[in-house]
C-alpha cells in the first residue's frame, strides 16, 4: 500500500480570507499569504499538506515527528497571517512541548476572529504568548524552546526549514516536479520533466536509494532497473540516472533496503556525429490528407 510522504503541514489562514472586506462573495478564498508559502515550497521541493484549525486540533508529536490521519510530518509552517483562534494556538504550542517545529511566517498572530467572548479570547492569547522566551539566532530567525521544541519565527523560510533538516528534493534544480509517496520498502516517484531542456544525467533523490526501476506511463512493457545501479562495484545511493525529454515523464520506484534484479533500462545514445544531408530535394504530395 502506498502511503502520502509529504513534508510539512501548511495551516490555512482562512479567518484573514473572511476579515478581508473585499469582494462579498469568493469562491475560492485564498490569502497571499498562504499562496506565496506554497510556491516558496513548491519551488524548493518541498511537498505539504494543507490543515485546517479543526484537523490541528487533532494533531500529536512523537520522536519530533507531528502525527496526523495516520502520516507523519517535520513541521507546522503557518503562513503570516493576523487571526487565529485562540484555541489553534494553544494547540500549536502543545505540539511544541511535545517536540515539534512550528515556523510562523515573519510575525506571530496579533488577533482572534469573531466578536463572540472576545475579551476573554484576546485575554487568552496574551497570556500565551507572555510566556514564550524568544531568542534571535542567525539562519534560523526568532525562536522560543518550549518543552523539547521549538516555535519559530522566519523572515526566511526556505533557510528555516533547511536549519531542521527540511531540504526539499533536489531534483526541483533540474526543472523536474515532483510527487512521492512511501511504500513498504522504499518510495515512489512520479517525475516530469518542466523544463524547456533535456534532462540527461544523474540526478539526486531526498531519499536514500539502493536501487531504483523506471517505468514508461505511456507503455506496460517499457521499465528497466536504472543504470547508475548496474554498472557500479557499489550502488551510488540516492543518485539516479534519468533520461526525460522536455515536457515527458516517468515513475520510478526505489528501494530503500534491498539490490533490485531485473532487465536494465533502455537508456538513448548517441550513435555518432550528426550526419549532414546534402544535395537538391524534391518532394510531391501524392496523396491529401485523410478526411475526417
């Protein structure tokens, strides 16, 4: 069975959406915010899961990994935002006590949404946030130790989430997108190639790799054991060779644990120098094109 591996959990700031008092009605409300969150991970490779006040409240963290609907995640990353429940935030530092990391973008809530008991809310948050001691430190941003985690504030994700560990795939620097999910023995990959050139190279995975199949979407027979596992004393853990042409893609599956045997995947070479055709060419249509 194969499982979600995402990265980190994106909190969806919905209740700065609804306080915005722009258009009445929105289909689609999305802060810019949230959106300038997710392309800043889309861009380093980070894949996420987005999660709403009522899902976070159900959240837990063990071994400084953050439990949720049976996956497990490396960090609560909210993006910046003005309100937030009182109760998202107490729970946000319950997951801390416990081990995690939760990254708010440049600045911390600094209101509840609704009218409703909102002396008391507003009360709440405030004795909150007393009692976290922050402390500035270089590549990481703001931060508060509480319990065995930490709550963090960041000017600079993508050098935040690389200080814990959140490094994103690095096939994203060769244009190629990402999907991935956990099997038993390793992980799978869906791959495209988006960018306007050819990808024809070693290219390192986020997971270790010990050996890796290829597949062919378009075609059952088409799959291959990759070749950087084939022709080495001792395989180049999580290095695959890919050949992916602009706009193409492929599945590849690795193993995290096991050498798998099979049939090598057919990989294109160049069988020469470029060979000019030379001379007068005269071509005749002798047939219109098929009638539809």
């Amino acid at each position: 069975m194969l499982l979600p591996d995402n990265d980190v959990l994106v909190y969806y700031p919905i209740y700065d959406a609804w306080a915005d008092p722009g258009e009445l009605i929105r289909p689609n409300p999305v802060p810019e915010s949230l959106t300038n969150v997710v392309m800043t991970l889309w861009e380093k490779g980070c894949s996420f899961d987005y999660v709403s006040d009522r899902f976070l409240a159900k959240a837990e963290c063990k071994d400084h990994k953050i439990l949720l609907g049976g996956n497990d995640y490396k960090a609560v990353l909210v993006p910046e935002c003005r309100m937030m429940p009182e109760t998202t935030l107490a729970n946000l530092v319950q997951l801390a006590k416990a081990g995690a990391i939760i990254i708010f973008q440049s600045h911390l809530p600094v209101d509840v949404p609704g009218f409703g008991d909102l002396d008391r809310r507003r009360s709440s948050v405030r004795e909150i946030l007393a009692r976290l001691k922050w402390t500035d430190r270089q590549y990481v941003g703001r931060y508060s130790e509480i319990g065995t985690g930490r709550m963090v504030i960041s000017e600079t994700l993508g050098v935040s989430l690389g200080h814990f560990g959140i490094i994103g795939e690095p096939l994203v620097r060769a244009g190629v997108r990402v999907v991935r999910r956990k099997s038993a023995d390793g992980f799978i990959y869906f791959l495209a190639n988006r960018a306007g050139l050819m990808v024809d190279k070693e290219l390192t995975f986020q997971t270790p790799v010990m050996s890796a199949i290829i597949f062919d979407p378009r075609f059952e027979s088409h799959v291959g054991l990759a070749q950087s596992f084939v022709r080495r004393k001792d395989p180049l853990e999580g290095r695959v060779h890919l050949q992916l042409q602009p706009g193409e893609s492929c599945i590849v599956r690795t193993f995290t644990n096991r050498v798998a045997k099979g049939p090598v995947w057919h990989y294109v070479t160049n069988a020469g120098p470029v060979q000019q055709i030379t001379g007068t060419w005269k071509v005749n249509f002798i047939e219109v094109c098929p009638m539809v």
